[in-house]
C-alpha cells in the first residue's frame, strides 16, 4: 500500500455473471480526507463499500484497508471502520446510552471505559440531554447524529457514511456535517457517499464520481471543474459598464489569459493564474468602469452532470 494511503484499491472489480458491477477501481483515499464517493444509484458504490468493508469478494483486483486486505483479514479491517448506513437501526426500546453501551461491549470497552466515553461523545454530538431517553422516541436526525456516535465509540481509523443527512432538517445537517469535519480534524478518514452535491462540497476535499462501475473522474472539485468544464487554472467573472472590442482585445493580451468570453456587460476571463489586479488596471486604462470582478467557483453539480452524460 502506498505511504499514507488509508484505503487503496488495485483493479478492484466484482462481476455478477454477465454484470460487472465495479470494473477495474483504481482509488486511493489518505489519512484525514474527507473523500466524497459520488454517482447515481446502481453505479457501484454500494458494491465497492461490501468489498472494502469484508462484506463482499472482489471478482479480481485487490483492496487494502488501514494496512489490510478486506478479504482475507475482515475482522481487522472491521476493527478499523465505523459504518453509518442510510437506513441506521438501533434497538428503539432502549436508550441512546444503553445502544451506545452494547457497542462498546461488542468493541471489547472495559464499563469504566465505555461510560467515560459514552459521555463525551454524547456531549459532542448534542445528545447528553436525551441520553436516558428511549430511541423510538428520537426524530431521524437525532438518530442521525447517535449514529455518528455509534461510529466514534470504536476509535475508527475510517469512517463510512452513506447519505448521512438524508431526511434532516437544515439545523440537524448543519450538525451531521460539522462532526464529519471535526472527525477529518483528528485524523479520521472519512468515505462520504451521498446525492446532496453541494454539501460534499462544502465539506469533502477530494471526490471521485463512479459511474457503471467505473471511476470517471477523482480529484478536487477546482481540479474536476477546470477538466470537466474547459478553460484555464482561474475564470474570472468581470462586470464593466462597457465592454467594447477594444477593451476585450487589451484583456486578451495579458500574459497567462487563455480566453475571453462577453455576454452583455459581463467578460468570462480564462487564465492561468488569478489576475484580477492586471484585469482591473487594463479595465481602468481603457476609460471603462469596473463595477465587479469575482473568481468563479466551480460548482459540484455541474461537474457531476458533465461526467455523468460523458459515462
């Protein structure tokens, strides 16, 4: 496995008779990413996260997960991950802490251990207050966020979730994705799956978007768009009161500016590097007024549409 590299896959491939589910992944995810694995349902995700969690064979290929190899070592691999599912389950006529108490007892927690731990990370997920409260009373965010906790009892190495925001209101997600990022602060790896593009890009710092079991594109979200959608390294979004040929060509003759796109009074500048001082002085020279200038920000679900339509 390469240095740092927490999950590493190697051709991983899981065929089902004529289907080929997952085809020849080739991903690798390092120590405190946010990694968001991306792509429409039937695409593989699930496939891969079985295989990689123990749970399913690889065809071929290989798999290594904190060191391990998913199928001839999956207790230890278990050891390592923490899973959230989409659908989590507790037993509802039981407590959140005595749910949380069972996990550290089938994770080998002394009492003493257990019950310190419990309650800090109740007090971390904001659930110290209903601790002694049954989970069949629990709304689905607050179930949400007891198994985030459910997952942090095991001091995981990585941690899975699968569309973890899935049904909460704006105050629970705004909770669930802060403690995936205050996860990735202690060195959690973690492998976020979900449909909800513009919150793994709030929080995730790479993607890889599978689709008909192929990776189709891995990388950061400024990397992907810059790949999916043209241009170059910076696009610069410039608002001028005129925007004549004159002051286009002048733009255009900035070292590192690659292209130059008018609508209306607004110019799309493609460059190598931010330039948006020599942008404003040419705008300033030409006699133009300068009412806004701002570097575009690559959104998620376009990229995600692009590859998606290319696959």
């Amino acid at each position: 496995m390469s240095q740092h590299a927490v999950i590493e896959t190697t051709g991983l491939t899981k065929a089902y008779n004529d289907f080929v589910a997952v085809d020849g992944l080739n991903m690798r995810v390092d120590e405190g990413e946010v990694f968001g694995f991306l792509g429409p349902n039937g695409a593989g995700k699930t496939t891969t996260l079985l295989m990689l969690m123990g749970l399913s064979e690889p065809t071929s290929g290989a798999a290594r997960v904190c060191g391990h190899d998913p199928t001839r070592e999956p207790l230890k691999v278990k050891r390592s991950v923490g899973y959230l599912p989409e659908k989590v389950g507790f037993y509802e006529d039981l407590t959140a802490r005595q749910n949380l108490d069972y996990t550290a007892a089938l994770n080998g927690l002394s009492q003493e251990d257990a019950s310190r731990k419990i309650d800090e990370i109740l007090e971390t997920v904001g659930l110290s207050e209903v601790a002694e409260q049954k989970v069949g009373k629990f709304s689905h965010g607050m179930q949400q966020r007891l198994g985030i906790a459910d997952v942090m009892i095991k001091d995981p190495k990585v941690a899975v979730f699968d569309e973890p925001t899935a049904g909460i209101d704006p105050e629970g997600i705004e909770q669930v994705l802060n403690l995936i990022t205050s996860m990735a602060k202690k060195k959690v790896t973690v492998l976020l799956c979900s449909h909800q593009l513009h919150q793994v890009q709030r929080v995730c710092t790479r993607v890889g978007i599978l689709a008909k079991g192929r990776l189709v594109a891995e990388g950061s979200v400024d990397s992907l768009g810059r790949d999916a959608l043209g241009g170059g390294k910076f696009r610069i979004e410039v608002q001028v009161s005129q925007p004549t040929g004159k002051l286009i060509g002048s733009i255009k003759n900035i070292k590192g500016v690659i292209d130059v796109e008018s609508s209306g009074d607004l110019l799309l500048v493609s460059c190598d590097e931010d330039l948006r001082p020599q942008v404003a002085r040419t705008v300033v020279d030409s006699d133009s007024l300068l009412v806004q200038m701002k570097i575009e920000e690559y959104g998620l679900e376009d990229i995600y549409m692009k590859y998606f339509r290319e696959s």
